[in-house]
C-alpha cells in the first residue's frame, strides 16, 4: 500500500506521511497518527483500520475536516469513514473454499481454521472465515460471528470436522504456534484454513516439522508475490489475490482529487465499499471455477 500511495502522490503532487503500527492488532499506535494528521491540518486520511478502538479518533478527524478512507479493512460500523476501498473479503473467502470442495473430490475433509484474532471482531477476517465456509458448503449460524457453525456435518460434497479455530495474528510464527496446537488435537487434518499467507507459511512448517505436510491442502487469501511464490512451490494450494496497490493509489487520487473541489468517490453497486477486485491463484484448477496460474498471479502480485 505505501509503495501505490507513493507513486501515485509523485503524480498528483500530493504531501504524503506514513505511519504504522507495531503490529496487527496495534489500535493505539494508530490512534496517535490519527491525532498527528488532525493537527497537522491534512486533507485526508488513508487508513487500514487494527480494530474498533481506532473509531473515535477517526470520526474525530472527520469533524476537523478530513475526508478518511479505509483501505481493505472496512471499520464497523461503516459509516465510521467517508468510504471504504477493500477487496470483497467474503468473496475471498468464497473462492478458496470452493477451489477446497473441488479439489477434495467429495473426501472427508478435517480441517483447521487459521484467524487472526480471538479477542476481537474485525470485518477482514470475519469475512474471509465466513466466506470460506460458505464456499465448502458448510452452513454458518450468525454471519456476524465466527465459530458457532457446526463443528461437523456435512460440506456440499462429504462430511467435515473442524478440528479446531485458532488466532495467528497474521504472523508466521503465529500460523505455526496454531497449527502446532491444532495437531496437537487431530493429527488426522486435511485442510487447512488460513487468513493470510504469513501464517499459511508458519502452518506448512509446523505439518513439516511433525511430517504430516503430505496430503494437506493450504488455503489463504492475500496474493502477495511471497505467498504467490508459495503456491507455485506448492505449499499453498490456492490463494485469493487481492490488489492493495490499487487500493491506495486510488484513495490518494480521491483525496487529491477533493481537495481541489472535485466529486467524492462512490461505493459499488450492491456494496457498502468499493470494491477493488478479487482473483483466484492456483496452478491446480478446478473445473467450473474461474482462476488465474501463478505465472499470472506473479505478474501482478505486491510486496
């Protein structure tokens, strides 16, 4: 995102400051960024919000003058900013539970589901889970909660167990601290839902290290030119590409844009975002479902 922020703030002229903070999750951090911007009187805001705490702030600066954009992870509620770019993470989701109910083949799928977080609810990685399931087929109860579905019954094509539902933090250490659990509990899993690709990674090391790692399939959703990488090693199954290059150079054309009297963005028809687009990456397709290869994913991919 900084480097589509960059490029496209050289093209319009824009000041641009960046700010992050120390890790997912980090809501003060940003806080104190929202704060800065506020008294350094900037026109707007590109944000990919950590999670709720990060609300008042941000409505705060609103009423100061700034127009806020959320960039991939929407705030909740919505109207916290003026407009969100986001892939569509339940779509996300959807795809590479799909690709999974394919490339099972109607075998009895046990799975482990990777989050990000425990404590908390934000909108990316409720999304990505819910999507996920709903792609495999498997019924959820509350669409606003995580892990309530049925921890076994039947996907659209076989029986499935969830194994178990641990957080990652999006981190590879994390992905192999909650995969090493999860194994710990069922060492007979087959699937393996991840929210990203980092923790994707932390997982295949940790089914490497108990030498369980064949016959596994990895799932996850970013579509990083690392993660990218891993699906054409095979370590990966599928992943769903987003585009945060996009993201970010378009709200810093928006802002730019704003601030020198122009029309503010709308959502996408049918979306309370924008909607910035989705793809499916793997060198393994599955008929009936729309994909790109690695060779594609790679040419297009981030980070």
């Amino acid at each position: 995102m900084q480097q589509g922020a960059r490029r496209e703030a050289v093209q319009h002229k824009v000041d641009l400051t960046i700010a992050a903070g120390k890790r997912d999750g980090d809501e003060e951090t940003q806080v104190q960024a929202i704060e800065n911007a506020i008294a350094r009187g900037e026109r707007g805001i590109l944000i990919t919000p950590n999670g709720p705490g990060v609300n008042a702030a941000l409505r705060k600066a609103r009423r100061a003058g700034l127009f806020v954009i959320a960039l991939d992870t929407p705030t909740d509620p919505p109207e916290v900013v003026d407009i969100t770019f986001a892939t569509d993470n339940f779509k996300a989701g959807e795809l590479i539970g799909r690709w999974s109910r394919g490339a099972l083949g109607g075998k009895a799928a046990t799975i482990a589901v990777l989050d990000l977080f425990a404590d908390k609810l934000v909108s990316v990685d409720l999304e990505r889970n819910q999507g996920f399931l709903t792609g495999m087929g498997i019924s959820t109860a509350n669409p606003r909660r995580k892990g309530d579905e049925p921890r076994a019954g039947r996907y659209a094509d076989g029986d499935y167990t969830i194994a178990c539902s641990e957080p990652t933090l999006g981190a590879e250490d994390g992905g192999r601290t909650a995969m090493e659990a999860c194994l710990a509990r069922n060492a007979e899993i087959n699937l393996v839902y991840t929210v990203n690709e980092p923790s994707a990674l932390g997982a295949f090391k940790a089914l490497q290290a108990a030498g369980s790692e064949k016959g596994v399939l990895i799932v996850s959703v970013d579509g990083g030119c690392a993660g990218v990488k891993l699906v054409k090693e095979g370590i990966i199954g599928a992943t769903a590409q987003q585009y945060p290059l996009r993201m970010a150079a378009m709200g810093v054309e928006a802002i730019a844009r704003i601030a020198l009297g122009g029309a503010t963005p709308h959502t996408s028809a049918g979306l309370a975002f924008f909607d910035t687009g989705v793809a499916l990456v793997t060198d393994s397709p599955v008929p009936g479902l729309e994909s790109i290869d690695t060779g594609q994913g790679l040419a297009q991919c981030w980070g």
